[in-house]
C-alpha cells in the first residue's frame, strides 16, 4: 500500500542491507530511493512491442529528475509518465514527444499518477508530506494517437507547474482530477484543443491556475471556470470567433481562429525559434 523498500537488498550495491525493508511504508526519507537522475538528448523509438504499459521514461519513488532535450516516439502508452508524487522538484524540458498511445486511449504525451503521499526532505530538506514542484517547460508535445491531453495530470496530482509549452491537439489544454490541487498552466500555446481546461474543486490556499495562454479551440466551450485570480489573460480562437455564454470567468479575449502559419509562429516565439513563412 506504499511501501516504499520492497526487498531487503539492492542487486546494484551486493551484501548492503535496506535496514528498515519493508516496513518504511510512506517514509521515503532514508536516502535509499534514486534522486537527479539526468536523461537528456536521448532518442527512443518504438517501444512496447512486448509490455504495453510502457513509455519511454517512467518514474516511481524518485525524484529531482532531469529529462532535458530528448525525442520520443511510437509508443504505446504515455510518451513520459509520473507514477506517484515522491518528492518532486523534476524537471522536463525541451523534449519533442508525438505518437504516443498508439495502442490505448487516454492521457497523451505526458501522464502522471498520485493520489499517495510520501514523507520526503526533497522540499525543504526537511522531512514533509508536500512534495517540491515539477515543472514541464518548453517542450513540443503532439498528441496526435487517441487524444486525450498533452499533459495529463491524473489521479490527484498536484504541485506542477506547465509553462512555455507547445502543445498540439486534444480534448483539453489543462487537466486536474480526483482531487488534483496546486496545478498551474501558464504561458503555453495550445492548439486545435476541443476546450481549454477541465478541473475539479480544490480548497483554499491549494487552487489551480491557467492564465496567459494562446488556445485553439475546435468548438466554443471553454470548459471549467475559475475564479478571475486564478484565470486571466488568456487568449482564446474559435472558428467563429466567439466562445458560449455562462463562462464569465474564463479570463480573457477571444478571436476567430487564426492561420497553421500564425499558430505556427506563435510556437517558435515561445521555443525559441525564428519565425517562418508558410508556404503552401
């Protein structure tokens, strides 16, 4: 239900003992779970031709991870996966992952897991149940295989923050469920979306914001409101150039949609890259 030593001994260090294995259950303050693992301008391709619940980078019970400058595809499952909330404080950035789930529906891209609370010092070196924040930054993620979300915050997750992205098609730009809290979505362009965000309730002092993007939208529902602290500035297209009534907190402008080459430019400011002339 958690523990977090399932075996006596680690095979990569022979005749040294886990001492507390494996009654440690939530405590993951014994230094004997991975933290700043690097996986950086790495390409993976064409996994799952045996495990179908596999992606091309998958982390459980360690954090401070670095997943920098990759490129991931033809998977079946999510591209990167989160699978509980131990410690936090990763990074993932500047990574291209498309096609993933070729095999299942849900989550796209980029999946994470929670719900479990762990004890770690990742935060504030000392011992707490809150994990640092992960943040997901400038990356370009497609989600083009049964389309669900390019970030999929599952099952209770919490504490991320999802900024300067390139993020192309799905259901919804932001995602929070199950008791999902402290999530922010922010400065990202996301386009040919069918709706900018679906979140749950959360309680005070632990709220989720999503301000300050670029949405394309294939209909005119924004999806869930948010007070206007917590959504704001935000920029909206539809193909008719407006979005339905009853939202008056959905946080900004809208527009009609604008051309692939606008949308296109638009990624390359927020990636770093000079802007191009479409030529059809």
């Amino acid at each position: 239900w958690g523990y977090t030593n399932e075996t006596s001994s680690d095979p990569g260090r022979p005749g040294i003992p886990l001492a507390n294995a494996p009654q440690a259950g939530v405590d993951g303050t014994d230094g004997e779970h991975p933290l700043l693992t690097t996986v950086q301008n790495c390409l993976a391709r064409e996994i799952g031709l045996y495990e179908k619940q596999s992606s091309f980078f998958v982390q459980a019970k360690s954090a401070e991870s670095r997943i920098l400058s990759n490129v991931f595809f033809n998977g079946p499952r999510a591209g990167i996966n989160m699978n509980d909330g131990f410690g936090g404080g990763d990074e993932i950035a500047y990574n291209l992952v498309f096609s993933t789930c070729r095999e299942s529906g849900d989550h796209g891209p980029f999946n994470s897991w929670d719900r479990q609370p762990f004890l770690t010092t990742v935060r504030t070196g000392e011992p707490s149940m809150i994990m640092q924040v992960r943040a997901i930054h400038h990356n370009f993620f497609i989600d083009n295989y049964s389309p669900q979300e390019d970030v999929d915050n599952d099952d209770g997750s919490c504490y991320y923050v999802t900024h300067d992205n390139f993020l192309v098609y799905g259901g919804q730009a932001m995602k929070n469920d199950f008791g999902g809290h402290d999530n922010h979505h922010y400065d990202n362009v996301d386009a040919y979306v069918d709706r900018a965000l679906g979140v749950c309730d959360t309680i005070a002092g632990h709220e989720d914001y999503f301000f300050g993007n670029y949405v394309v939208m294939r209909g005119e529902t924004v999806g869930t409101c948010l007070p206007e602290r917590q959504m704001y500035r935000n920029r909206y297209f539809t193909p008719s150039g407006k979005v339905q009534e009853g939202c008056h907190g959905y946080g900004g402008e809208v527009s009609k949609t604008p051309s692939d080459a606008e949308i296109l430019n638009q990624a390359k400011k927020k990636l770093g890259m000079p802007e191009i002339s479409l030529v059809v």
